[in-house]
C-alpha cells in the first residue's frame, strides 16, 4: 500500500478501530475488481457500518484531500472499483442489512452491501420477486449495481436496476446526506436526483440505503432453446415471439459459444448443429399460451428461421437449458478472453454484429470471436479468444486496436460503449464514441455541484 498521511491514519483508526485496514493483504482483496490491468494499490481500507462513518469519512477526505473509491461485490468488469493510485478504498462489506419491508409497498430497504442474491431470496421469503438478475448474482452488491445501473438477463421483460430503486440514501462528496425520492412512485416535484447517482460509478457520492420495488412471482416458467440458420433468423424468431408473448428473457450465443459450454459437460440441448442459439423464456400460464408457443416454434420452421429447437417440460430441464448460456463465461475464460461489453437499438443488431466480424477477422483472421448476449435489448457480448502461441502483452495490445474500430462501429450505429457494466478506467478513452462534448461537459459540471474537491472515485468515467 501507498502511505496515508498519519494525521488522516490517525482519524480514521479513531473513528473505525481494527475496520481501518493498512495490510498489503487487504490492498490486494479490496482495491480490485475483475479487470487485471491495474495493480491495485490503495493507501487504506475501511470498513464503514453506519450512515453517520461514511458521512465521517468523506469528511476527513476533504479535510485531507483523500481520495475515495467504494468497494462492493468486486465484480465489476470495467475498473471503476480500482483503487491504483494511493486511494483510500471505501468497502461496504459490514453494510449488509436488510432495514425494512412493507408488503403492502411491496418494497424492501437495504444498505448498499446486501448481495444481489441475498435480496432475491429475501424477496422470494415473501412470496414476491428481485427481477434484476445476471451470472455474479452471488457476489455482487446492491450498492454496485445501482452504482452501474446493472442489467442482466430478464431486461427484456422487467428492465435494468434503475426501474427498481424507488429511493436512495446517499452521502455526497460534500460529505451531506440527501434522502431521495422516500419511495415514492408518482413525484413530480423537479429533478429526480435519484437518477444522477444511478448509474454514476460512485462519482457523485455514496449510495448508503436503497429501497427496491419488488414484483409477483413469475409463474411456470418455460424455456426454448432454438437453433437458427443466421443471425437475421434469430432476429425474425424474437420478433415472431414477441408479437404474441410476453418473454421474460431472449438470450443469443453463436456456435463457439456453444462449443466451448459443451467442453465443459452441459448437456447438448439437441443433435442438430446450428450456426446460432437462442433462448427465450416465457411463464406458461395457461394450457394457451405452451400451444401458442409451439405453434409459433412450427411457423418459424417452415419459414426457415429454425433448424431445431427443444421446450423445457420441466424446473429440472428449464435449468439445464439456462446452463448453456449461463456457464459460456466460465467456459471461454481459459482461453484469455478480450472482452467488450457494446448495445444498439435492437434493429440494428445484425447489420452492426457484421460490420464488428468483418473488422476483426479482416485484421486477425486467427482470433475466434465468441458471441453471446442479450438480444432482446441489443445488449451483444463481445469475446476474442487469445490463440495459445500469442503472448499475453501481444494480444491486449492488439485488442487495444480491435476496442477502437469496435467502438467507431458503436458510433456509427448511434450505440454505447458500455451497456451494462459502466466505463471505470477501461472505457474512459472512448466515453466521447457514446457522449457528444457537451453532454460529457455536463456531467463534469453535475459531480462539481456533489463532489466539488473531486474527492469521489477521480479518475473513473472522466477525468476533471
């Protein structure tokens, strides 16, 4: 760890006891994220477990011109929870209650390090529903999430984590507490500032309690796994479904993906070999609405748009199938993947997926690109695989080159850099592909206004 200055050491061990944590062991588990580039090296870990020691903490940081980075579930993707640069890391491990539920609201308030999947099984004790789901569901944290406006895989259906939070705590860089929008639904009462800090990496200020809407139950829930000749057939099967059903996913991978799911013992879901998959899910809740589904499934046969295709009969069988998308990460990560995290407009999916392939295999005709994602809201998952003999150093700087024709391929068809994962450190340079200059000097001038001593994770999104 970098030093911390010893008058700020000494405030914060005095406010924080044996949770002020200077060991290198600690740098090393807290200053991180998923992303590898950046060697983590904060000055200091706290462990906040009140609302009153973070508003403590921010201000020792402006007293003592710290810089602060938080911490949650560390599973982000773009380097907005590194702490490389002598910061003092901001962990919310210790907030990690449940603080209320009303049943008549159906709402339930938490502190920022309750675990995405605590919540949904809390929800589930009471009979209601979490929506926002995605593969780090057990580790990741609300406080992350909302600091990303994670998505996942039912955003077709109950969108991303900002339609969720109905209030936020949170404690501004001044160090200030504001209580936003006290979980109401209807408040038309000026600027939403819940919204500026959802999805503000942390910039703006902490997130210290959120409450979350929660849904019903999804009943009979059904999945199909199906088989298509192309991409523009994929897109022809989500628009048939779509015209008669309401889904609660639409997932897409290509061949390598299920290639490499196989590698690693999921079941193949039938014999036929197919170009690309799709899954969609559905509740079934009626004897209806399981024959419409078929019917729609023999339609896009004769037209074409399916080769294959096989429906879950049951819990046990909707599972396994959800195995062949879920477990594609897992599978492709030995084979060091570049990954890129990029949306459009869902009409405009087929024709930006070419123009990327092209690109790419065009410049490196030995990389194998690995598609999946959520198609249904033009969510895509980039992955380039690192061929074995290819040096590790080489291949980055080379999907240094890839990052920026992709993303010149983003601007072209009016997307964004980062649909679901943030910007952080990763995508910084290339925030203006998504972000006209005066909407990027706009959002310079809101962290002035909530963080005017830049002392809330600097050096993520934008630098000022």
């Amino acid at each position: 760890m970098t030093s911390l200055a010893h008058a700020a050491l000494d405030q914060l061990s005095a406010l924080l006891g044996k949770r002020c944590l200077t060991d290198p062991d600690s740098a090393q588990r807290y200053g991180v994220d998923w992303t590898k580039v950046w060697a983590p090296a904060p000055s200091a870990v706290v462990l906040p477990e009140t609302t009153e020691e973070v508003q403590q903490i921010v201000e020792i940081a402006n007293e003592h011109g710290l810089h602060l980075v938080p911490s949650g579930g560390r599973t982000g993707l773009s380097a907005g929870a590194v702490a490389a640069n002598g910061e003092l890391v901001v962990a919310f491990d210790r907030m990690n209650r449940v603080l209320d539920f009303n049943e008549y609201d159906r709402s339930v308030t938490v502190q920022p390090g309750v675990v995405t999947q605590q919540l949904q099984e809390f929800a589930d004790s009471k009979e209601l529903f979490y929506p926002v789901d995605f593969a780090s569901a057990g580790s990741s944290q609300i406080g992350g999430n909302i600091n990303t406006n994670a998505g996942g895989i039912k955003v077709i259906r109950y969108g991303m984590t900002r339609d969720w939070i109905t209030g936020l705590k949170v404690v501004t860089g001044r160090g200030e507490l504001l209580d936003l929008n006290k979980g109401l639904i209807k408040n038309a009462t000026g600027y939403d500032f819940r919204h500026l800090f959802i999805g503000s990496e942390g910039t703006l200020g902490f997130v210290v309690e959120a409450t979350v809407k929660l849904a019903r139950r999804p009943k009979d829930l059904t999945a199909l796994v199906l088989g298509a000749p192309g991409f523009r057939e994929v897109m022809k099967v989500l628009h048939a479904f779509q015209k008669d059903i309401d889904l609660t996913a639409f997932e897409f991978f290509s061949d390598k993906a299920m290639a490499h799911v196989l590698e690693h013992g999921v079941a193949k879901p039938f014999d036929s070999e197919c170009p690309f998959y799709c899954l969609l899910e559905f509740e079934q809740l009626s004897e209806h609405t399981g024959e419409r589904a078929m019917e729609i499934f023999e339609h896009c046969v004769e037209q074409g748009w399916v080769l294959d295709g096989v429906m879950s009969q049951s819990l046990g069988q909707l599972e396994q199938l959800w195995q062949l998308r879920e477990r594609i990460s897992e599978s492709i990560a030995p084979h060091t993947p570049y990954k890129n995290d990029i949306s459009v407009t869902v009409s405009k999916v087929p024709d930006f997926v070419e123009d990327v392939d092209k690109v790419v295999q065009d410049a490196y005709p030995d990389f194998e690109i690995v598609w999946f994602g959520h198609i249904g809201d033009g969510n895509m998952h980039l992955n380039i695989l690192k061929p074995a003999d290819l040096p590790k150093e080489d291949f980055f700087r080379q999907c240094g080159d890839v990052s920026k024709w992709v993303f010149e391929i983003v601007q072209k068809y009016d997307g964004s850099i980062s649909a679901e994962h943030g910007v952080g450190m990763t995508k910084k340079p290339y925030l203006s592909y998504s972000r006209s200059e005066e909407e990027i000097a706009y959002m310079k001038a809101v962290k002035a206004v909530f963080d005017p001593n830049n002392v809330m994770n600097p050096g993520k999104l934008f630098d000022v």
